[in-house]
C-alpha cells in the first residue's frame, strides 16, 4: 500500500489529524491495534478547551458536542469545608471550556471517519517502523500470516504513551523527562444526578477528590488513592463514604449515589520526551507526554500537536513550504511543557503528598491562600485552565 501520511494510533490525536487531512485531500491510513469497542470503552478525559472545540467543528465533527456538550465558565475548588468559585469567563475576558467525554469525541471522530470512507485499519499487529531518516520511509504491520507494508512520505505516532513510535527512535537522540507520583485516581462512572453543575476540586486532609460529569444524568468522580490500591480494594460503598468524606458536608448532604457503570485506577505521572521529530517521524499526544490528569490538559495538549501537525503537513503538500514541519518539535514541546507546569502546579496544590513535612504543607496552604487572594494568580489559573492559545 502507498499513502502520504501513515498515522500510529486510532485514539483522538489520530483519528482528528486523519480527518483534517482528508478533507483538504491529503491521503492517509491510521492503524489501531485495538477494536473501536476497545478504544471507545476507555473511560478517559471529559474537559475540553475552546480551541480544541473549535478545531473539532472545523473537521466538521463538532454537531453532536456542541448540541450535547456543557458549556463551563466556572468550576468550584473546595477546601476546610467550603467551596470557593473560580470564574473562568470573567478572568479570561470570556473564555470557557466544553465538558464533553472523550468516548463521545472520539466515537464522533469514528464515524466522520466512516462517512468520509476514511482508511483506519484496526487489530493491528506488529507495528514497525523502517527508514525513519532515509528516503523510503515505510510500516509494516501483521494480520494474520501476512506482513502488510505502507509506504508514505510522513510518519505520525499518535499511538500513546505504551506505543511503539516513541521507542522507535534511538535512545542517544531521545531525551525522556519523568515523574512519577505515588498515587493515583480511583475513578467511578455512575448513572446519577451530578451533585454539582460545575466541576467541584476537593482538596482535604483524606486526600484529593473531583467530582465531574459527562451529562445531567452521568456523573465522573475520582478519589486520590495509593499506588498499592486496587479496584477490587473498593466496594462502591467504600467510595461513596470517603467520596464524601473528601468534601465539604454540604456538597456531601446533595450526593447522590448509585451503581458504578465503570471504575479504575489511573497512575499520575508526568513525561515528556524530546524531540518530537525523528527524520520522517513525528509524535503526537501521548505518545509524546503524560500529564497527571489534574489540570485536565492531556486531550488537549494532545489537540494543539494535532493543530500543528496539521497546518504544517498541509504547508507541505499545498503551499511547497517547510517551514511547519521544521519547526514542529520546537513549537509544540514550548506549549507541551506550558501544559506540564500548569498539571504540576494545579497537582501540587490540591493533593496530598505522603512524604511532605510540616513546611510543605504550610507553603501548599499559603499557595490556596494567595491564590483566593489575588486576582492575578485566580487569572494565572483561570487562562491555563481554558487552553493557552495555539
Ligand atoms: P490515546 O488515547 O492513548 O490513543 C492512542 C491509540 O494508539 C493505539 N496504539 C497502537 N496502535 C497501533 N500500533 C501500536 N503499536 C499501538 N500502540 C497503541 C492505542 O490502542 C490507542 O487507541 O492517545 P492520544 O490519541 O494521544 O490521546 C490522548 C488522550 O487520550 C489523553 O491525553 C487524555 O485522556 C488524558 N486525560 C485528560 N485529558 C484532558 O485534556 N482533559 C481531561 O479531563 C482528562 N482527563 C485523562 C483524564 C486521562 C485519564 N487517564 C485514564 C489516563 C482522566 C483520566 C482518568
Ligand atoms: C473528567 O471528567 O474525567 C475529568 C475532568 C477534569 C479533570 C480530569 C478529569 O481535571
């Protein structure tokens, strides 16, 4: 097979580039390893930023987000028994968030994907890639007995952080930055009323909580827990009862519990590797960086290499020029590493840190304080909080 972008990775970063592609006539085939079902039973992000709204309109995908999707100009943090609002809109001049699932997004970008014959091959195995800095860049891939080979002028990997583009670059050029939190977010989905209509950020002395929602009958809440828990550690009872013990009594009081439709346990983590170019291969999204899901950046960090690597492929094959694609790794990772300070920041804020002493805890108390004290810092968080711009 011959096509000008081969792309790693059905999950959104692939699934939108592949799209905007194809609609300005730039051909491309996207490889999943997994079944659609797989990717779109993964329980993942719910908050979007305007730009990545506005580029999922422009794949002609934003009809269902924009009819069922919140618009969000505000979201609560709640401490030592009260919640305080944090004004997105007012402190960025108007701006705001979408809160729209993931799995909704991306089954969105599926079927666009279908209507539009688009070439996305899943159950792939034994993704490789040859010629990274020569002049016949190519995959290959198993189904079955047989090895399929693709030729293409561009590699994407978009193929997350467990893909196999990132390791296909040698390690003497790839500089890998890593932390590592020890603790993560026990999720539960539940067919329940949100106890709030905007997001609520619990920090407490138990630990970290977040109460969230996919709609007005689907709720999303995440507890901090240990590393050494496991989803079988929690009985749905056990959640509700330390959910509330998270936040103050009166969100608690409002809480509506019920049966858990999904629950697991996600690893906080930061990680960012460097370059995202390798000869013809380039990375996208997780595949590239990790953030710990606090600040709600991963997807839409994930989207602004997406808007990138879009306008630099089409310079490429529209306008004969470069320029984009040179000039990729170093503008996406100045934005991506925007995205990791802002996640460790709003991360070392609200949780608690096992191993931190008096004078971390007082200096993490005194950052709540000035933050509700000033309307810069509210402003700080409020404009990284809605999307740098692209
Ligand atoms: P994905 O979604 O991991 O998709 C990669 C796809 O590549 C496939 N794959 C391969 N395909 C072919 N060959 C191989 N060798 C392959 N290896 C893997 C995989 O099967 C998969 O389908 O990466 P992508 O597209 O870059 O998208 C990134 C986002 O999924 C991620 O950043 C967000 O979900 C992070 N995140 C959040 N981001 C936000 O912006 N806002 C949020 O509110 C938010 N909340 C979250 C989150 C992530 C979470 N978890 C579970 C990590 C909440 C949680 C709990
Ligand atoms: C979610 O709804 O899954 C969600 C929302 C905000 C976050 C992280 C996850 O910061």
């Amino acid at each position: 097979m011959k096509t000008k972008v081969g792309i790693i990775g059905g999950g959104p970063s692939g699934l939108l580039l592949s799209q905007l592609l194809d609609l300005q006539g730039i051909d491309n085939i996207v490889l999943e390893k997994h079944s659609r079902e797989y990717v779109l039973g993964r329980i993942r992000a719910g908050v979007l930023e305007h730009g990545f709204a506005e580029l999922m309109r422009e794949a002609q995908c934003g009809e269902r987000m924009d009819a069922e999707g919140e618009i969000h100009e505000g979201f609560y943090i709640a401490e030592g028994g009260e919640k305080r609002r944090v004004d997105l809109d007012g402190h960025t001049g108007g701006n705001s968030v979408v809160v729209y699932g993931q799995t909704e997004l991306t089954r969105d970008l599926y079927d666009a994907r279908a209507k539009m014959d688009g070439k996305v091959i899943h159950n792939v195995e034994d993704v490789t890639l040859h010629n990274l800095k020569g002049d016949a860049p190519h995959i290959t891939y198993r189904e079955g007995d047989n090895i399929i080979r693709i030729d293409c002028d561009y590699i994407i990997g978009a193929d997350g952080f467990h893909g196999v583009s990132r390791k296909s670059i040698p390690k003497d050029v790839l500089k890998e930055h890593e932390k590592i939190y020890p603790f993560g977010w026990l999720g539960v989905l539940s067919r329940t009323k949100p106890v709030s209509p905007e997001l609520i950020y619990a920090k407490s002395d138990r630990g970290f909580a977040l109460c969230s929602l996919r709609s007005q009958v689907l709720s999303r809440y995440y507890i901090q827990v240990p590393m050494s828990d496991t989803v079988e550690d929690w009985s749905d009872d056990a959640f509700w009862t330390e959910l509330k013990a998270r936040l103050p009594k009166e969100v608690a009081e409002g809480l509506e519990t019920g049966q858990s439709i999904e629950k697991s346990i996600a690893p906080l983590r930061s990680f960012v590797a460097e370059p995202m170019r390798y000869g013809n291969l380039f990375l996208a999204g997780d595949a590239a960086h990790i953030v710990p899901p606090t600040g709600a950046r991963g997807l839409n960090s994930a989207a602004s290499d997406i808007y990138y690597l879009y306008h630099a492929l089409l310079d490429h094959y529209k306008n004969d020029d470069d320029t984009g694609l040179e000039n990729y790794s170093e503008k996406a990772l100045a934005r991506v590493w925007k995205a990791q300070r802002f996640s460790w920041w709003m991360t070392s804020l609200l949780h608690t840190f096992p191993e931190n002493n008096a004078y971390d805890n007082r200096l993490q108390q005194t950052d709540m304080e000035y933050l509700f004290s000033s309307k810069a810092a509210l402003t700080s968080l409020a404009e990284n909080y809605v999307g740098l711009p692209f």
